[in-house]
C-alpha cells in the first residue's frame, strides 16, 4: 500500500509539472474544476476498495501461493521467466478488460463516466467508477488464482499500471520521433488519447494500457485522429 502511494504521489507530481512545463493541448476547463472531483474519485474508490476487498491483489497472490492456487504453482519454472510471463498475460488481461467495458453495455454503464472527462490530462488517468474498479479487481482476482502469478509480479504490475494509467492519459508533449519510437512498444499519450475521441471508431480504438502490442495484435489500433491532436473533440458519445 505505501509502496503504490509514494510511486502514485511521485509520479502525479512529476507528470502534473510537466503538463504544466510542456501541454499537448490547450484545456478547455479550468485544471482545479477537474482535479478536485477526479481526485476525489480515486481516493472515494481507495477507501471502497479496502471495505469490500480487506484482501489487495498482492496479498490475494500470496494467498494463493500458500494454497499452490494456479498453474505456475505447480509447475517448476525458473523465477524470472514467471515474472515476465505473468506481467504480460496480467497486461493482456487489461487489455481484453478494457474492451469488454465498451462492448458490453452494463459495462460500458459504468466505463463511460471515465470517458465523460471533458479534457484529457494525468487525472483522467484515476477517474474510474467505484463499480468498475471493483470489477477490475475481480478479473485480476479470477486470472491470479488461475495462473498462479506471483506476489513479486503483482506488485511490480500494480505499481506499473497506475503510473502508466497516469502518464498515458497526461497533456504532455513529445516529439513526434520520439512518440513515434516508443508507441512500438509501449501507448504514449498520443496514441492512448485518441481512445478519448467523441467518435465511435476512434474511442473504440487504443484500448492497451501498457504494451501497444495488443491494439496491433488485434487489428485496435489506429495512428491518428483525424481532426488531429490539437483538434480533435475529447469526451464521449453513446456508443
């Protein structure tokens, strides 16, 4: 907990200077209108996580261990082969997450109040329903105990995921060359923004969190807007 609060407080920080050194775009909302609530969320579905769940993901891991839960449980594979198998199936796992959230439509009832954010910047990155959230621990319950993942790789994983949530949503610049670069392997802003598009085959588009892989993998991916980043119309219709 306080290892994925001080890498939370670190990284918010240091995204949030550097929206305010360098922003993508120019926001149409005044940053403390937006911060306040979307703040408020995280630390609401924080408090509601730790009520319905006493157990974190990471200690579920460990729970699951002790009961040789899973498939890497029984078999005997060198530790950081597990580790990096795990990561990337965890990243799958929230990759596929994210499309049923908008495929289904009781899903998509409680997704699109992050798509309801009228700008794009890191705190769109911790905007999430209270149910989603606790949907989302439930997936990662359901893929720890059958896969067996370990504490290690939950950890590192949970860590990853907030920080990446944060600064892949972020009103950062960079480079073309430089986005163009790292979108090989991983989302960047640019890439995961145009998932905030108000059109359909945009906001159905994009939906990885860590690894672009997937989005390319499964024919989701799309390079740009077309109104362009600086143009483009960021909110949500009914899809």
């Amino acid at each position: 907990m306080l290892i994925r609060m001080g890498f939370f407080v670190g990284v918010l920080g240091l995204v949030s200077s550097w929206e305010l050194l360098k922003p993508r775009r120019k926001l149409t909302q005044k940053k403390l209108a937006r911060w306040l609530p979307n703040l408020g969320v995280v630390t609401f579905n924080t408090v509601l996580l730790r009520f319905i769940f006493p157990m974190s993901a990471v200690g579920f891991a460990l729970t699951a261990r002790e009961n040789n839960w899973g498939i890497f449980n029984q078999l005997r594979v060198p530790l950081p082969w597990v580790l990096l198998i795990s990561l990337i199936l965890l990243d799958l796992t929230i990759y596929l997450q994210h499309v049923s959230f908008h495929l289904l439509p009781v899903f998509w009832h409680f997704h699109k109040m992050h798509h309801a954010d009228l700008d794009i910047d890191v705190t769109t990155g911790v905007r999430f329903h209270p149910v989603e959230i606790l949907i989302s621990m439930g997936f990662k319950f359901a893929i720890i105990a059958l896969l067996g993942i370990p504490t290690l790789a939950v950890l590192i994983f949970e860590v990853v995921l907030n920080a990446m949530s944060m600064f892949t949503h972020a009103n950062i610049y960079m480079k073309p060359l430089v986005d163009r670069y790292l979108r090989w392997m991983f989302v960047t802003p640019d890439m995961h923004r145009i998932h905030h598009s108000v059109f359909s085959e945009e906001t159905n588009s994009n939906y990885g969190f860590h690894l672009s892989l997937w989005d390319r993998l499964f024919k989701t991916y799309k390079e740009q807007p077309k109104d362009g980043h600086l143009n483009m119309v960021v909110g949500w219709r009914e899809l």
